[in-house]
C-alpha cells in the first residue's frame, strides 16, 4: 500500500475521486476536515479508521456532525495533542542552547589538542630526550580528563533540565484535564475519553456502559447551607464515586453538580452494581460544618445508565443516561434507573 510521501498523481486523483463520491452519496457536508477523513479511508490510513467506518456503514449510521468530527479527531487530526505549556520553550531553548554552546567548546578544545599531539607526535622521532615529550603528553591527557569529566557533569545538568520541563509539562497536561473542584476528569477529558473507548468498545466488540450522576435538591442544599457547604457535597460525591470505580475506568464532572463516570468492559448489569454502590455510600454518609463539626444530614443522588450500542455516537450513549437520570428523580430519587427499566415502561 502506498503512503502519503510517495503517492502519484493519479493514485491520489483515484484517491480523492472515490472520497468525494462516498461523501455524496453519504450527505457528508463537503468541508476540508471531512474530506481528509474520507480520503483517508480510501487509502485505508490508519487502519483503525477503515475499520470503524466500515462498522458504521454496516449499521447503517448517519454520518452526522458529531460523528464526522468524532472521526476527525481520533484517526486524522495528528496536530491537535496537548502544546507545550507556559514557558515550556523557552526553557527548552535555553537548555538547547546551552548544551550547543557547550559541546562546540568541547569540540574546539579537542581540535587544538589534537593538532598539540600532532605536534608532539613530530617531536618524538629526533629528539633524544624523551622526558619533555612525556610531560607535554601527561599535561594533554590531563586536558583531556578534565574535559571529560566536564562534559559528564553537563550531561547530567542537562538531563536533570530536561526532566524538570518534562514533569511541568506532566503537571499542565493533568491540570488541563482535571476539574479544580472535585480532582475528577473535567469536559475536555471525558470527550477523549469517551471518544476513544467507543472506538475500541466497536474494534473488540466487549461492552462499554456510562451512567450519569446528579446530586438530589443540590440547589435548596446550596441555598439553605452556602455555596462553600456545596461545594463540599460535590467533592463529598465525587470522592465516592473515584474510590467506586476500577483503574481503567473514568470519572468526571459533566458539569454543575452533574458527575458521569465511563465503565469499557463493563455491561448494563455490571454498571448498575458499581452505580448502586456509590448511590448507598453517598445516602449513609453524615456531612458536617467542616468550621464548627455541627452534623447537617446527608446527601443523596439519582443516577441513570445506559449501555453503548454498535455505532451510536457519545451523545446518544450520555443522551439515553439522562433519561434514566431523569426517571430517577421523578420515581422520587435517590436511586438508580437503566435503559431497560425506561424502554420497560415505555412499552408497558
């Protein structure tokens, strides 16, 4: 197969033709993004993409907005990871810069004691007394010790550099994905996440399961306690739900007093257990006034859930938690409601 670096004309006029084509015939709006995922897949680079298109032809999906930029960022978007952060170049320059100075020091030091030993090396065949040839080879070897061990130390220097621009760019990059509030995986986050779990929940074929979290009367909590006693009921919620939930799992702020957390591997049955759980331990909790220790009840939450289905798109997957999140709290909340139970009723 051919690659984007040695592709000929007419291939890729082949290439674009068949792009165009699949798009009209698929009402895929014409805009640069779209066709570059198109023209990806006739080329069948990555094969991921392949993949997943051909899984959403298979079921019919509609190629709607959200699908076709799901598709953009996950397979041909190779410029939209996660900048440097502050002053992270600069500081990479100069450290650049440094070992640049350094080491064309080192090489100079090198080229002028090489022409010293040539010198020396000129020396030796006429000159009956060796012990001044000695000396100035033991003064050139010492140079060149100490050079050494300069140029070691200054590896190290660099290197202990280096690490430090790497762990601040660690830290920006977990700051920019995290929810200052409560310490869960913020909007941002959840997107990626939740984009790349469909696309390997439809590669695998093992299920994939979300449900939605929403803190019960957290308005009339807020007005009757204060925003700072919220704000603990929401860290409060979003502590249960991290310590209920596996490593490979996610759990995030949608937003407002709106938690999700995203299960891959876990089906409807598995999900309502782990949701179940984190419903029980939020209701028996006690809150306190963190300022005076006075006990003022406790808390509870609703929570719906659903299970991905071949080829749906994240917002139909969080749409249909909301609908369980939604008949939670009008069967009187402080419980868990899935899909089943929902589309049970509907057809009751």
């Amino acid at each position: 197969m051919k690659n984007m670096g040695d592709m000929d004309l007419e291939y890729a006029k082949t290439l674009s033709s068949g792009a165009i084509k699949s798009m009209s015939q698929l009402s895929v709006p014409a805009t640069p993004s779209n066709y570059s995922v198109w023209f990806h897949y006739m080329l069948g680079i990555p094969p991921g993409l392949r993949k997943t298109i051909d899984i959403l032809l298979g079921n019919k999906r509609k190629f709607d907005a959200s699908i076709n930029h799901e598709l953009y960022v996950a397979f041909v978007d190779t410029q939209s990871g996660v900048l440097l952060a502050g002053d992270a170049p600069q500081k990479l320059n100069g450290i650049i810069d440094a070992a640049k100075h350094f080491l064309a020091n080192a090489i100079s030091d090198t080229k002028t004691q090489m022409a010293t030993l040539e010198q020396v090396s000129a020396r030796v065949e006429g000159n009956s007394d060796p012990s001044p040839i000695i000396q100035t080879l033991m003064s050139e070897l010492e140079k060149a010790n100490r050079r050494a061990s300069a140029l070691e130390a200054n590896f190290v220097e660099t290197s202990n550099q280096l690490e430090k621009v790497q762990c601040s760019l660690a830290e920006a990059e977990k700051r920019s994905n995290t929810d200052a509030l409560t310490g869960l995986a913020n909007r941002r986050a959840l997107d990626d996440f939740l984009r790349t779990s469909l696309i390997q929940a439809m590669e695998t074929g093992e299920p994939l399961s979300a449900f939605m979290i929403d803190i019960d009367h957290f308005k009339k909590f807020n007005d009757t306690h204060g925003h700072l006693v919220g704000d603990q009921v929401l860290r409060l919620v979003a502590k249960v739900l991290q310590d209920s939930i596996r490593d490979g799992d996610l759990a995030a702020r949608y937003g407002g007093e709106e938690l999700t957390a995203v299960l891959p591997g876990a089906d409807l049955a598995t999900s309502k257990a782990v949701a179940e759980r984190v419903c029980r331990r939020i209701s028996d909790a006690r809150l306190t006034r963190r300022a005076s220790g006075q006990e003022i009840g406790s808390v509870t939450v609703s929570i719906g859930i659903a299970q991905f289905r071949l080829a749906e798109s994240a917002d139909a997957l969080i749409e249909r938690c909301d609908r369980g999140l939604y008949q939670a709290k009008s069967a009187g909340r402080n419980r868990v409601v899935t899909e089943i139970e929902i589309e049970d009723e509907s057809a009751a």
